[in-house]
C-alpha cells in the first residue's frame, strides 16, 4: 500500500504557513507538518470571474465525497477492474470539488489522467508521509476552484506529526483542507477532508473533537465544507452530534431542497441498502444554500468503482 516517493513541490502562489484562518492551530507546527502536493497546481489568472465564466459555472458548485477503495491487484473488484468505471462516473458526474479517502499515490495518478490534467488538479500527501500510504487527497475543476492555501493535519494527540496514531487506532487517521477561490463568483471557502477510524469509537469522537476546534479557528466569513468516511451512521452517534453540535455545520442530505433515493453508503459490493446507514458524509456551513443532495448508484455490468457509494451536494454559497 506505497509508492516510491517522488519529488514534491510547492508553488510560491500557496502560502500554507502564512494561514490567517488556521494561524493559530497550524503555524505552531509548520516546521514538521508542511503542506505537500503530489502536482503543483496549474496556473490560474488572478482576475476575478469573467463573464463567461459566470454564464458557464452560475453559482452551483458540483461537490462529492468518494471512499475510492484503495488500489488491490487482486480481484474481484480489484482496481483494473474498477477503474474504467470509476473513470466514467466521474466523467459523467464532473464534480468541481472531490474529497476522496483511501486512494494510494499511483491510484489517485490514474484517476488524475482519466480526468485530465487540463480540467482537474489535486492536492495531497499520504497519511505516512510523501507518498506512503492512504491519501485524503481533494481534487478540483482547474476552470472553477483556484487554491489559495492548504495543509494537513493528523488525528492524534499530536497532530503536527506526520504519520502519528495516539488515540487508540491503530490506522493512521488525517485531514487534509484547502482554501479555494471560486472563479466563477469571486467567493472564497475552506474545504476539509478526512476519514475517520473504523473500530475505534474513542479515536473517531476525539478526531471529531479536533476537527470542530480547527474549524473554530477558520474566518467566520468565510463558508465551510466538510468531507469524509466518518464510519458511524448519520445520526445517534457522538461523532455525527460534535461536529453539529451548536450549528457550526449542517448535513448537506438534511437541509437539501431534494433528495436522491437514499441506500447505504457503504455496500462491501454486495446488494444495495435502501435506507441504510450512511456513513459518508457531506457537511457544509449554516449559510450554504444545498440545492440537491443525492447517493450515486452508478455501475456497469454489476462492476461498482468502490465499496462505497459516492455522495454529492449541488451547492450555493
């Protein structure tokens, strides 16, 4: 589950440690947790929206949360097997923003060639380090989203250190976020995704603590989106209670103006669940306006790209 760690950059433009927002829970560990990119991000005109962007893009963004599975050779359901399909979801969905969880470095590059260099880009690290492991990497429309800055953080007691476990998993558990501009409204947003720990109860309601204390640190101006594979169903858990708790994010599935059938979010490539559990996740701020919320059933020839179903929300902010 690595890769040869390659080479990683970093573009001027990015100013990761020089966060406003995220100043004070990130600056104190700049020097052992920096940001790193497996592309540097395509660059983009520093202009504000012009009006064909605005007449293309409106103001709905097309956001998605996607457990990938990581890459196994062994089928079924291995990758080479459901990569053409995940490649045609994708391509049919175009979603501007894509929090994805558990895809491996040479993975997230074929999903990065399917989806083209010259619409998407995509920022991450693996959660051991450079391109080790699993990433919770966010990939974005190039011709939308511009990144302003971005970092990562682990979901220990020491969330500085890359790679750290402290809360009783023994899987590395991380968050990776984003500061985007949205091109076609001039409008800014902080996009965080995680995926949080799938045996321990303890580990997943601390992560969630630490989660809501670095969202308390973001500029209230400024709207917030959350991503993840929370592992514990919506509702009736601790997890899914702290991260609502006193308004600070909404469920995107709750407050939507429509609604898709709802199934399980997780399938294990067996049957689908109506009105199952889900456990993946899309929150956003108070203030986002969720046209449509919606799990994809996408498959081909009874092929799934993933264990998981894909979740999106169609988003004003």
């Amino acid at each position: 589950m690595s890769a040869s760690a390659p080479q990683f950059t970093r573009r001027r433009s990015i100013r990761t440690a020089a966060a406003a927002a995220l100043a004070l829970p990130l600056t104190a560990r700049a020097a052992t947790a920096h940001a790193q990119t497996a592309h540097p991000p395509a660059a983009h005109p520093a202009t504000g929206p012009t009006q064909e962007q605005r007449r293309a893009g409106g103001a709905a963004l097309r956001t998605m949360s996607f457990n990938l599975r990581y890459a196994s050779e062994t089928p079924p359901n291995s990758w080479p097997e459901r990569r053409p399909v995940t490649r045609a979801l994708l391509r049919r969905e175009r979603p501007h923003l894509l929090g994805t969880q558990e895809g491996l470095y040479a993975q997230l590059k074929d999903i990065a060639a399917d989806l083209g260099r010259a619409r998407y880009d995509w920022l991450g690290i693996g959660r051991a380090g450079g391109s080790r492991d699993e990433f919770m990497a966010i990939f974005y429309d190039v011709r939308r989203l511009r990144p302003l800055e971005y970092d990562h953080f682990w979901l220990s007691g020491r969330p500085a250190l890359i790679g750290s476990a402290t809360w009783g998993n023994t899987v590395i558990r991380m968050v990776t976020w984003v500061r985007f501009r949205d091109l076609a409204t001039g409008h800014e947003l902080y996009h965080l995704n995680t995926h949080l720990d799938h045996r321990s109860q303890p580990s997943r309601e601390r992560s969630a603590a630490l989660i809501n204390e670095r969202l308390g640190g973001l500029d209230p101006a400024l709207p917030r989106l959350v991503t993840g594979d929370f592992n514990v169903p919506a509702h009736g858990n601790p997890v899914y209670d702290t991260l609502l708790a006193d308004g600070r994010l909404v469920d995107t599935w709750e407050v939507a103006e429509s609604r898709s059938k709802l199934y399980g979010t997780f399938h294990g490539y067996r049957p689908l669940v109506p009105d199952g559990d889900r456990i993946d996740w899309i929150l956003a701020s108070p203030g986002v306006r969720v046209r449509r919320a919606s799990i994809n059933t996408f498959e081909r020839g009874g092929q799934y790209p993933s264990d998981h179903l894909p979740v999106q929300a169609l988003i004003e902010l």
